[in-house]
C-alpha cells in the first residue's frame, strides 16, 4: 500500500503540473489564432506585451491592481469552497467602499483610529449584505446566484440615490463631478514611492494578511474543516453534527465581509472619496480569477497577476494597432481554457487512480492463491 500510495501521490504531483501547462499551451494557440484572424502578427504582439509588461511603471501598477482583483478572488473562493455562487460580490463591495466612504469623510479623529473604523466599517456592510442572501437561502431555500444578482441592483440603486448633492454627496470639480466628501489626508492609507516607477498602494500588505488568513482558517482549523466538508457532501457533513444551515449563513457573511474590502485599495490609497467613476464590475473579475487559481491562495494570486498583466500589456496594445477587443478575448479565452483543463486532467487522474487502485487490489487478492498452491 505504500508503494501505491507514492505512485499515487507523483501522479497527482504531475496532474497538478499538467493541468496549468495544458491550459497556458492552449490559450496561446487560440489566442494566436485570434490575432492571425485580426491581421496581425501574434510574436510581434507576444513580444510587445513581455517587454512592456516587465516595465518597471507596469509591474507597480500590476501590483496595485493585483491588490482588489486578488481580494476580489479571496471573496468569491469562500463561498466556492462551500459549493455557494456569491455573484453579489461586486454589489457588496460597492456598498461597502460607499458607504466607508461616508463616514471616512466625516471622521475628524487621528488616522490611526479613523482608518480601522472605515475598514471595520467596510466589512461589516459587505457582510450584512451578503448575509441577506444566506439568511434568505437557509429559511427560504432562495438560490444564492438570484438573490446576490438582485442585490447588486438594489446596491446600485441604492448608492445612485444617496450619491446625491444634499444627500450625502456632494459637487467637486467646479460642479461637475459629486462623489461622497473626501477624506481628511491623516485617513489615508500609506504608499511605497518606488520613484519613477510609481507609487505601491500600501494595501497589497492588508491582501497579503487575508490570503494568509484565508489559508490557515480552511486549511489549518476545525471551521475550515467543516466548511470544505459541507462544500463537498452536505449529507455527510450533516452526519457529523455539522449544522449545514449555519455554516451557509457564515460562510456568506464571511465572503461578504472580504468583499467589503475590495473597494478600500482605491479609496484609501488613490481616490480618497466614493463617486460615479469609482470601479465596478471587480466582483465579476473575482469569480474568473478564483476559477483561475482553483480557490487555492497561491493560485489565486497568481491569477490576479495575471489579470493585472493581461489588462496592462492588451490595453497598450490598443495604442500599437490592435483591436482593443483582443483584452476580452484573451481573458475569456484562458478562463474557459484552464475551467477545461482542469476538468480533463481531473477525470483523467480520477480515472489512472481507479485502475491503480485496481490492479494493487487485484494484485494483493491473487497472492495467497499462489502460496496455496505452491504449498
């Protein structure tokens, strides 16, 4: 048995490595193919896309947007890990970075005060937002994806009514611009100037503290436990006295509670006020990128990097003659890339352990009838 467990345990080694290979490999080839269709010579734009992606500026701002996409990931993986589609991250996020944002302007305490009251102030809206749709699915038995789907209308709407002069927005830019009122410069959050490079958002060090989080509560605890368990078989877990309602309704609460920190890398470090240009649509990043990284920390990361380097060097390609249609092209190409990778490796792996399995069994069943007979 041991013997089958370390031929099991390099196969799946080799699985793991053959899977992101298969996916790279493969969204190359259609993604040459797209640029072929356009007209154009794919190694020139490879070429351009390395060169001016490991520019210095553009690694800084990889890193900045890494920062929210590979929170916006962390949210979405933890209802992923519960078998639960938290779409309504991007309204949770929202919310939550709007409604921080009220208060942030009206705080007149020191910034080693005002900037955990805005953060804890972010994470308990994008909870209890988050926690309408778990409450509804435990009680009601409402589908998580259409409850967190209309939630992120009702944030819309609710942050398009309130975002109002006299209300609590109000007009910048000699009238033409109404955002929240901005925060005092002792809330800001602290930067790394990297010299011509640019400027490091200090919150890539808060993301860091979450993906460790995220690691050691799922992988290390009891409740990580219980929570990858309830993911897996509900009917199992039950069995074991887990209480599947509960660790639903906290599951979401928790994904909320991370989504609530998406939107603060730009409002503490760059934008400093909530108005109309602030971002949207990360949430649905988060889920692309969490499918990337396959709920793992590490993995994760990496797709946010990715992301973050995709959206910069495509986007400079726009400027080089290319259609700026090719940056959607390529993200929706390698996503669908590595979901089917990962998928075919999976069955094949499943697939090899069944027969080695099999054949150890059969193996062990047929060696006492050969004692017996040479007795």
């Amino acid at each position: 048995m041991n013997k089958l467990t370390q031929r099991l345990d390099k196969e799946r080694l080799l699985l793991g490595i053959a899977a992101p290979l298969l996916a790279v490999v493969a969204a190359l080839v259609v993604t040459t193919l797209v640029i072929l269709a356009t007209g154009k010579n794919p190694g020139d734009a490879f070429s351009d896309m390395v060169t001016y992606g490991f520019a210095s500026d553009s690694q800084v701002y990889i890193l900045n947007k890494a920062t929210t996409y590979y929170l916006a990931g962390v949210a979405v993986a933890i209802g992923f890990r519960m078998n639960l589609f938290n779409i309504g991250v991007d309204g949770q996020y929202r919310l939550a970075a709007f409604i921080a944002a009220v208060l942030g302007g009206v705080l007149t305490v020191p910034g080693w005060i005002a900037i955990p009251l805005i953060l804890v102030c972010a994470m308990a809206t994008g909870a209890l937002w988050a926690a309408i749709a778990g409450v509804l699915k435990v009680t009601r038995g409402v589908s998580e994806v259409i409850s967190t789907i209309m939630l992120n209308s009702i944030a819309t709407a609710v942050i398009g009514y309130l975002l109002q002069p006299g209300k609590l927005g109000e007009l910048q830019q000699g009238g033409t611009l109404v955002s929240t009122k901005p925060l005092p410069a002792s809330s800001y959050f602290f930067s790394i100037d990297t010299g011509p490079a640019g400027v490091l958002d200090g919150f890539i060090v808060v993301a860091v503290i979450v993906g460790l989080a995220y690691w050691f509560v799922l992988g290390r605890t009891r409740f990580g436990f219980d929570l990858r368990t309830v993911g897996q078989s509900e009917s199992a877990a039950a069995a074991s006295g887990v209480s599947v309602k509960k660790m639903v309704a906290t599951s979401m609460v928790i994904s909320g509670a991370v989504a609530g920190l998406i939107g603060m890398p730009t409002l503490l470090n760059e934008s400093h006020q909530y108005d109309n240009s602030f971002p949207s649509g990360i949430g649905f990043t988060g889920i692309a990128i969490a499918l990337l990284g396959r709920n793992n920390p590490i993995g994760i990361a990496l797709g946010a990097l990715l992301w973050g380097f995709l959206e910069r060097t495509t986007n400079h390609l726009e400027f080089q003659g290319y259609d700026k249609e090719i940056l959607g092209v390529i993200q929706g190409v390698i996503v669908l890339c590595v979901v089917i990778a990962y998928e075919v490796v999976r069955r094949y792996g499943l697939k090899r352990q069944q027969q080695r399995v099999g054949a150890e069994l059969a193996a062990q069943a047929a060696a006492p009838t050969k004692k017996q007979e040479v007795a």
